[in-house]
C-alpha cells in the first residue's frame, strides 16, 4: 500500500462475495484500503463446487472477478488472503466462514464488509465496524431476457442451441432461440446471475441442492440447474406459467362446481406432464380460499402463485412428520399436494386424509384409471374410496374426464357365480353415473377391469336419432351421446357451441326424446 493512500483495513464475508456487491463496490470506488480475504472462504467454496453446489461455482467465479478489479483499481486497493485464526478457533473442526470474518474484524479492529442484514446486526452488537454493500437488483437477468411473453419453459445445454418451449399447454412448438451453440462460460455466467438474483430477491430461494443439481425459485421461474458428473455437461431448465387462470375460466359444468365446494374432499388432479395440472390445482385453491376456506399447500419445489394468506410448505425442508403434525395441528380446510411422486408421500396424503384434512393431489399419470392404480399396493384397496372421492383428469390444459369412486358388494363385471360376491370398487364417469371400471380382490391379485356395457336396441335407436339431429348444427366430429345408468340421454358439446345449442336446437332434441320416451339434457363437454 502507497504512503500517500489512507489505508482502512477491511474483511469481508460470504454475502458480500456471493451477491456481487462487493466487486461492484470495488469498481465504483466505494472501497479504499487494505482489503482481507481469509483463506478458509476460499476452501468453503472450493468444498462446495466439489460437492456441486452452484454456490462454490459463484463463489470462486467472483473471487477471481474480485482480483480483477482489484488490478483495475490502480493503487486504490490492496488484495491480501490471509491465513492465520482468531484466538479460541485453532481447535475447532467445523469452522463457519463468516463468524470467521467478523471475528477477525474484532480482533484486528478492521471494518467487516458483508450483504447480510443478520451478519450486519451481529457485528454492531461485538462493537465491530460494518460496510453493509445492499445487494443489486437488476431489472432482468439474461435468462428472463431469453422468455417472450407466450414462452413456457427455456432450454439450455452446454454445447447445444437454445431451445424455447412456445404455446400454451397441450399446443406448444419447439423453437430454437438461436443458432450458435451455448457455451460453457455462457451457462456459468447465467448461473452466476441467477444465484445472485435469487440472494437479494424477497420470496426467491434455492428450493434444493444437491451434489450435481440445484432447483431453485426465483419469482414464478422455477429452475433446474444440472452439473457433471450428474449430467453429460451443464443445463438450465427454466419454467413459467404461461397464464394465470381461475375455476372460472374453466366453465365447468355446475354439477361438478357444486361438487368441489360441496362434497369433494379426496381430489387427485391427474395429468401428463406439461399439460395444465399445477395451474387447475392453482385456480381450485383460490377459488377455494375465496370462499373462505383455510388453504395450505405441500410443494417441492414450491411454484404455485398464490395469495400471501395461504401458507406454502416445502417438503424438501421438512420431514412428513413435520409437516404431518404441522397440518393437523394448523388444521386447514384443504392441503395442496403438489406433486406426489413416491411412496412416503402417498402415505402421507392418506394419512391426512384418514385424519380429516382435505386433501388435493397433484399427480402425473397418462390416463384417469392410472392415478387410482398408483394408490394400489400402498393402500388396501377397500380404503381407497374413502382416501379418494374425486378425480380430475386434465389434458391440454381442459378438465377431461371426471371419475368419483363407490365401494359395494356385488359380483364383480365378468364373474357370474354369486357366492363370488366381494366388496368392489366401482369408479364411474361424474358427468353420467355410468361406471367405467371395477377394482377387487381375487385370491392374492387385485384386478382392474374396465366395464364395457352393450348397447341395447332402443338405446342404438335413441342414439342415432338425435346423432342424425345434431349433424344439423354442429361438425360430426363434435357430436358425443351418452346414455346414463338411469336411461337419461346426455348429449355433451364443445362450449363454443354450447350457448346455440340451447336454442332451436335443444327444442327439436326435447321433441326427439319426447317421442322415444326419454329425457335429453345438454352440457358443455370438459
């Protein structure tokens, strides 16, 4: 250090690091002196790269841009690493980094530069100096400059073009961003900014990290960060939903409606993946808690958008008796479970289903029978109607099919003796009664057979009769006609239909059904 400079002798900790305020500190000329980085800090972050933590990547990154603007200050700024411990460390194991920092700041008498509000407080409290650097918020980061405003999801890999997901659930395409392939020290530099943004942004936080991948929330972005050797080389995956939507918007039929607020209390909301399940479980729990319902979600990672008065809880920082005995003990009218993945959180949801809470599950599954069947195995399958009452099958982003589940003593479909009785479980199609499949027990197998039931024929008549009818009004292709269990002709019909149908056409339909001896009722198809 020149003579002619006033020397202050600073020490910094992780946050100032961490968050870049401390680089930028540097550059603007905030910092002048003698400027001290423990050797430890160094190591902290070396541990965790190896481990793959994002964390120790942008730690090492920004120490070495820290040693660049220090070579760009001129004489302004002196850099020391500096090994020696405070009094009372030298035999302990497990050193915390910035307790090390301010620690060494006492000691020395030096001014303690950190971006942490805690760390800050602690200091003042030792009656040590402080330098808090607030943390910069950018406007944007280069991976939100990436998403246009009908952009699903990113796609980046090391070595490969971006990718762009576009459209809306069940009708998206595929689009290169551009054609260049992504670099290496791009993907680090994003991930730089991410875990920076994530630090000084309120409501961001990194969700998990593990060694090769880091799931991180910032805003409504939810990001997947991959690292090798988990991954072939470096990706960022980052999701946003695309449309906030109400129950509303849904314009499901009234009987259903009635249903959720009435009755419902096991729901499944089964779904491919990508296809709307989270933003209907997210539209189901406003509408829930604008009817002043008590509304708790599990989440991981928790990516629902929804009102500050209903409490997120993350499963992947709390064991399922935490969160078991949080629920039962908050006792909310409804919890979210998004997603159920494995085993531990089947039981867990019918755990708190068997003790009262309503539960909503959000589940992946290609059809509606398949997110029954999961339950199969990890539940008797006589307790499966009273864990689950209602299912909502969601494809491209429109509620599907609708399935509520019975338990009765009957022969089971396809078996005639009728000392085969046994308890069955019957799930039937909502919108008509009309079961559709049957569980039960047989011997040591359980058994799921779908029930098809022939068509008599007068019901072939009554069906081809008002088919012949509505070729009138609307295309073929959008004609459905059902029969229910209780001889009522259900003719559903796409919603942009919906409201003409009412008219002259429904008339000549009741006069149809009239003259064959049956009731005609029309609703909009989900």
């Amino acid at each position: 250090m020149k003579s002619g400079l006033v020397s202050t002798l600073y020490v910094s900790d992780t946050s100032a690091i961490l968050r870049g305020s401390l680089r930028r500190a540097i550059e603007r000329g905030e910092v002048v002196g003698k400027l001290v980085i423990h050797r430890h800090l160094v190591t902290y972050f070396e541990k965790l790269a190896k481990e793959g933590s994002s964390v120790g990547y942008i730690g090492l990154k920004e120490l070495k841009l820290i040693r660049e603007a220090v070579s760009k200050s001129g004489e302004a700024v002196e850099l020391e690493y500096f090994n020696g411990l405070p009094e009372g460390y030298r035999f302990l194991r497990d050193i915390n980094p910035d307790n090390l920092a301010r620690d060494l700041a006492a000691e020395w008498g030096a001014v303690l530069i950190t971006s942490d509000t805690l760390a800050m407080e602690s200091a003042k409290a030792l009656g040590v100096e402080v330098l808090y650097l607030e943390p910069a918020t950018k406007a944007s980061i280069s991976l939100e400059d990436l998403f246009a405003p009908n952009t699903m999801s990113i796609h980046l890999k090391e070595g490969v073009k971006p990718y762009a997901k576009v459209g809306v659930p069940g009708e998206w395409r595929f689009e290169p961003i551009r054609e260049e392939p992504l670099t290496k020290e791009e993907l680090e530099e994003i991930i730089r900014e991410i875990i920076e943004k994530v630090r000084a942004t309120p409501n961001s936080f990194i969700e998990a990290e593990r060694p090769g991948s880091t799931i991180v929330q910032l805003d409504s972005y939810r990001i997947v960060i991959t690292k090798p050797p988990f991954s072939d080389g470096i990706e960022i995956t980052a999701v946003r939903p695309v449309a906030k939507l109400s129950l509303e918007d849904y314009n499901l039929p009234p009987r259903l409606v009635e249903r959720l607020e009435m009755q419902a209390e096991g729901i499944l909301i089964a779904g491919a993946p990508g296809m709307g399940k989270t933003t209907f479980a997210q539209a189901l729990a406003e509408y829930y808690h604008r009817r002043g319902k008590v509304i708790k979600t599990i989440e991981s990672p928790r990516d629902m958008q929804l009102p500050d008065e209903v409490t997120q809880y993350s499963k992947s920082y709390g064991t399922e008796e935490e969160i078991h005995d949080v629920l039962l003990l908050s006792r909310p009218d409804y919890t979210f479970f998004d997603e159920m993945r494995d085993t531990r959180d089947f039981e867990l949801y019918t755990d708190l289903r068997l003790a009262g809470v309503g539960m909503v599950g959000v589940i992946h599954a290609t059809s509606p029978i398949d997110a029954i069947q999961r339950f199969i195995g990890r539940v008797e399958l006589g307790m499966i109607p009273s864990i689950i009452d209602t299912v909502i099958f969601i494809e491209n982003g429109r509620v599907k099919k609708v399935y509520e589940l019975e338990t009765v003593v009957k022969v089971p479909h396809g078996l005639r003796e009728a000392d085969l009785a046994r308890p069955v479980v019957v799930v039937k199609d909502f919108l008509t009664g009309e079961p559709e499949y049957e569980l039960y027990v047989f011997g040591e197998r359980t058994f799921v057979v779908p029930i098809r039931r022939r068509e008599s024929t007068r019901e072939f008549k009554v069906r081809e009769s008002i088919i012949r009818t509505m070729r009138k009004y609307v295309p073929s292709e959008e004609i459905d006609v059902r029969m229910t269990e209780d001889g009522r002709v259900l003719v559903l019909v796409d919603s942009e239909y919906y409201n003409y149908m009412l008219g002259k056409p429904r008339k000549k339909l009741e006069r149809i059904g009239k003259r064959l001896g049956v009731e005609v009722e029309i609703r909009p198809r989900l």
